[in-house]
C-alpha cells in the first residue's frame, strides 16, 4: 500500500504538469498570433480542455484501453462511463489507481486537439473547430492509442512509443495538417502580395515554451507509470538534454542559412526536441537523447520551409513541431538506445506509416463532414476585423483596440 500511494502521488503530481501544459500552449498561440483573434484562441483551449476531458470520460478511455474488443486488437467495444466498480479495486495497477489512469491519460488526449487549434488560428469557425475537435478526441485519437497503449495489433508487433511522440504528437499534426489543407491560408499570408504576418506578444510565446517544457516532465515523468527512481530520473535527463540540444540546433540552422538569430526558429527547436526524444526518453543515455535534439532542430527548419513552399499556413509552426518531429522521434527509437535495430526500425516505420493512412482518412472524412454541415471558414471581412468580434460578440482582450468594421460595430 506505501509503494502504490508513493506512485500514485508522482502519477498525479505528472497529472498537474501536463494539465499545466495547456496554458503553455495558450501562451504559445496567442502570442504568436494577432492580438485581434486573442479572446477567439482562449476560448478554443478552454474548450479542448474542458470537453475533451468530458469525452474522454463519456467514450475515449474505454475506447482506448478496451475490455472487450469489437475486432480483435483495430477497434474497442464502446463502453461509456467509467466504472466504479473497476475503480475501488486497489489492485487495478501497481503504480496507479483507477481514477489517476483516467485523468492522467485524459490530459494527454486533450493535448492531441491542442495541437490543431494553433495550426487553424486566426481563420476557422469556431463551431467548426469545436466540431472537428471534438471528433477528433472522440474517435481517431483513442482508437489508435489503443492499437499500442490499449494492447492492439501495434503493441502485438513490437510497436515502441514511450509517451507518444506518434499516439500524441503526431496523431494530433496529421489532424492540423489535414484541416489546414482544406482550411486554406489566412488572408495576406501568400500569393503575389503574401509576407509572414508577425506575431502580437513573442514573450508571451516564450513564456509557453518554457511552461511547456516545464510539464513535459510530466508528459515523459509520469509516462514511467511508477515512481521508480532510476527510471524516472534517467527519462528526466534525456527529455531535458533533448530539448536543449533541439533548440541550439534549430537556431544555430536558422543561423546558417539566413545569417540571422531567430528566436521563434530558436523555441520551436526546443519544442522539436521534445517531442523527438517522447517516443524513447526511457530508452536512451544522454549522448542519444542529444543526437535526437540535435536532429530534431534542422527537422523544424526543413519541415517549416517545406510548409512555407506548398502554402500551407501554420501560425504556430505545430505542425513541424508536432507531426514531423513526432514521426522522426519515433523513427529514433529504431536508431538509437537499448531497442535499437534494424527489425525495430522498419517496425516503428510501418506503425508511423499506418497511424499516418488512417489519421489522414479520418481527419478528411470529419474536415468535409464538418464543412457539409457547418463551413470551415469565417468570412473575408470577419477574418479582418477579427474573430474576437466576429466571433465572440465583440469581446476585446485588450482595452485598446479599436474596432475597424462598421458591420461589426456596436
């Protein structure tokens, strides 16, 4: 009983952390975007976390940790609710209680909607958005979590993703990268009179990052499922150096090519890390964790650019972050630190690739059911006053902004 309340009380401690990571990623959304869609970019993570905690509690949890399969090992029998039953069992798990299981993998599926939110700033609808997230969190994120973590035909094959640099990361950016496909820019961004729309509040970004960073620890901490000392502490290092070294290797690449210090390339790199180093934090020693970082940085790069040229937009850069470096973090585990081989590699390959075929099928079925019933995108002159008025009856984050729009004008 010392033993389960010592994990337990670190599992919820993790808990708090990767809830904590919400007002990171508010942070980061905000400040990289104008200040006229602000209230527009709160009230969207509000909802990610509030209902997908709700639908995770409603359907996504049994979903992905199924006690009956409807096809063996592809989809759960849908079970709603949780089970109190289940729950006053101590012996549920060594490290964790019932209720710690759920909410702390409750935090996580909300992280996956989270994610799509930066990439649609400053143009979506936001019934669409809570619509398409919605959805998401409901379906496509917990089915293929539990086709690894639920005990599925990908953890049968040998599947490896520690703490979901695939399940939760990239999960969450192929569903960016699909909505913004059919989303389409905002207005200014390219074509013959495009420029990079610049950001309201960057140290208010920073501020994101490093709150980020700082519930990862939890994110990767509480992914040991146990208080084990030598484990968690290791997992710790290697989330920490690969941050580090993801962040100097994206700027110094930003450096390199432009000749300039960039400090978005720069956090965006740390973030990079992150996630790179998510699918094996407790499989690698610190030269690795580095490596991985190192990598990731340039990945961030190369993928914002690869963005940029097939005019895909991408405020918050989340989906180089999320997707691209989620793919390459899982790739890592074949490459690098005790599971590496070549077996394993072309395992963690065909599982990315798989989890990319049905996320992308998925996301394209919810986008165009959402646009048959709802449309995506606000309006041309909506999208220039802003959806803080357009959408939200004229609430100002900030006092002195003026309204431009007589149609929204009070």
């Amino acid at each position: 009983m010392e033993l389960l309340t010592t994990n337990n009380v670190w599992m919820m401690v993790c808990t708090f952390l990767v809830f904590f990571m919400h007002l990171g990623f508010t942070f980061l959304e905000v400040g990289a975007t104008r200040q006229k869609n602000s209230i527009n970019i709160l009230f969207k993570n509000f909802f990610v976390i509030t209902a997908g905690l709700v639908i995770y509690c409603a359907i996504g949890f049994n979903l992905m940790y199924p006690s009956d399969w409807l096809i063996e090992g592809y989809l759960g029998s849908p079970v709603f609710g949780l089970d109190a039953e289940t729950a006053a069992d101590l012996s549920y798990n060594e490290g964790y209680t019932y209720w710690t299981d759920f909410l702390f993998q409750g935090m996580f599926a909300a992280t996956a909607a989270t994610i799509i939110s930066g990439a649609v700033a400053e143009r979506i609808k936001i019934s669409s958005f809570m619509l398409i997230a919605s959805l998401y969190v409901a379906i496509v994120y917990p089915i293929v979590g539990a086709w690894k973590w639920g005990g599925g035909f990908m953890d049968a094959a040998g599947f490896y993703d520690f703490a979901g640099s695939t399940l939760v990361h990239a999960v969450g950016g192929w569903g960016a990268l699909v909505v913004i496909y059919f989303l389409g820019a905002r207005k200014g961004r390219f074509g013959k009179d495009g420029a990079v729309i610049p950001g309201s509040n960057i140290p208010l970004s920073a501020a994101g990052v490093v709150i980020l960073w700082l519930g990862w620890f939890g994110f990767n901490g509480g992914s040991v499922l146990s208080a084990d000392p030598s484990l968690t502490s290791v997992t710790l290092v290697n989330t920490c150096l690969a941050a580090a070294a993801g962040g100097l290797s994206c700027a110094g690449f930003y450096k390199l090519f432009y000749g300039k210090a960039d400090i978005m390339m720069f956090m965006n790199g740390v973030l990079g890390g992150l996630v790179g180093i998510t699918a094996g934090a407790d499989l690698m020693l610190p030269g690795s964790s580095i490596a991985i970082g190192i990598i990731s940085g340039p990945i961030v790069f190369l993928s914002s650019s690869l963005l940029e040229n097939a005019e895909l937009d991408d405020p918050v850069g989340a989906i180089p972050v999320h997707l691209f470096c989620g793919i390459w973090g899982t790739l890592a585990v074949g490459i690098f630190g005790s599971m590496a081989s070549f077996d394993q590699f072309m395992i963690q390959l065909a599982c990315v690739g798989i989890t990319g075929v049905f996320c992308i099928v998925a996301g394209t079925i919810i986008v165009q059911l959402v646009k048959a019933v709802k449309g995506l995108r606000v309006s041309e002159d909506a999208e220039e006053v802003g959806l803080d008025i357009s959408e939200h009856d004229g609430s100002l984050a900030y006092a002195q902004f003026q309204i431009t729009s007589k149609k929204y004008h009070k």
